[in-house]
C-alpha cells in the first residue's frame, strides 16, 4: 500500500491526550474500584487512595491542557458528537451492524456515518459530561467536603459513582470495539493515520465532506 493511500485521522494533539487519558482513567478505574468495594486491608487501601488522587489531578491537568492547547479540537469534536440525525437513529436501531457481523458472521446495511458513529458520539457525550462531573466531584471529596456541607458532599459523592460507573461501562465496550477495528486502534496509538479504504468504507460522509487525501 503506498504512502498517499493513508489519511490522518487522529492528529498529534488528539493523540497525546489521549494517551495521557488512557493511562490515567484506567489507573482511577482499577484503584476506584478498589476503593468502593473495600477490596484491600487498611495500609493498602490509604496506598490506593494517594495512587487514585494522582492519577485524577494527572487527569485533570490533562484535560486543562487539551481545553487550553487543543481548543480547536475541543469545540469541533464537541459539534461533531452533539450532532445527530436520522442516520444516526438508523445506526442505533442496526447497533452499526456489529452484533450480526460479530455473532452471526453477516454483513447487513449501515447508514453512512461521519467521522464518528452513533455509538461513538454516544460514548464521546459521555466522557464530555460524565468526565467534567467526574473532576469537579472529585476534586470537592477532596479538597472541600466539611466547606460544602454533608448534603452537598454526598451529592458530590453519588454524582462521582455514576460517573465513574456510567465510563467505567462504556470502557469495555469502548475498548473491545477499539481493538476489533483494529486500523483505527494502531492509529490511535502509532501515527495517527488510518487507510484511505477504511475510512471511505466506515465514515464515508467524513470522506465526502472534510478530507483531503495526503499526499
């Protein structure tokens, strides 16, 4: 396959945030759940808190660094996962044809979709909403919780478990789908780009609408 038959889907910016994003959710995730099911003895469990309070503020700075550095990613990726059509309810309504290809080994009729799927925009809202009320509320048990009052503090509190959980969920589906669209995944996590067929076959509207083909 020859250099020009490559596009760049995820730039160098989107990239590196990501990767810090990875690392640091699936360190909140392990030792939250460590955490929440009080699954260590006491000396190991103040260990897991200190790991889990460093990797939020890794994420949290993170999450700065792609408001303040990337804020034109930001506010395109935004528009593109709040932006939904008839297309899109179509995609939910076959799951994007993954159940019958990956049970049953059959190809079935998918609307064309844009950069992202339904399913990935879905998944894009919930780590927008659900990873901005995950730091707030985080950073309040933390920092704040006798300033903020008992009720304020466990609201705090249950708004940071169904955060956690509502992601924590969509990971594994995340994860598992990253993997079985297995270009996209090393584009992620190489150079960024992903074949020119690929990208025709999946997001043909993002093709049609906002690409160039590298040369």
């Amino acid at each position: 396959m020859t250099e020009s038959s490559f596009i760049l889907k995820h730039p160098l910016r989107v990239r590196v945030f990501h990767y810090i994003l990875a690392a640091s959710f699936l360190t909140l995730a392990v030792t939250g759940v460590m955490l929440y099911f009080k699954l260590l003895a006491e000396p190991a469990m103040n260990t897991a808190m200190q790991v889990h309070v460093v990797a939020g503020a890794v994420l949290t700075l993170d999450a700065l660094a792609f408001f303040f550095l990337a804020f034109d990613r930001l506010i395109l990726f935004t528009k593109r996962t709040f932006t939904f059509s008839g297309n899109d309810i179509q995609w939910f309504a076959v799951l994007g044809g993954y159940p019958q290809k990956i049970l049953l080994h059959k190809k079935v009729a998918v609307p064309p979709m844009g950069k992202y799927n339904a399913g990935q925009k879905l998944f894009g809202i919930c780590v927008l909403v659900g990873g901005t009320l995950l730091i707030l509320s985080g950073w309040v048990l933390w920092t704040i919780p006798h300033a903020v009052g008992h009720g304020a503090a466990s609201l705090a509190g249950s708004i940071h478990v169904v955060a956690s959980w509502v992601l924590i969920l969509f990971l594994f589906v995340h994860l598992f789908l990253g993997i079985y669209m297995w270009d996209d995944f090393k584009a992620m996590f190489g150079d960024g780009r992903i074949p020119y067929e690929d990208a025709a076959e999946k997001a043909p509207l993002w093709v049609k609408n906002d690409l160039r083909r590298l040369c």
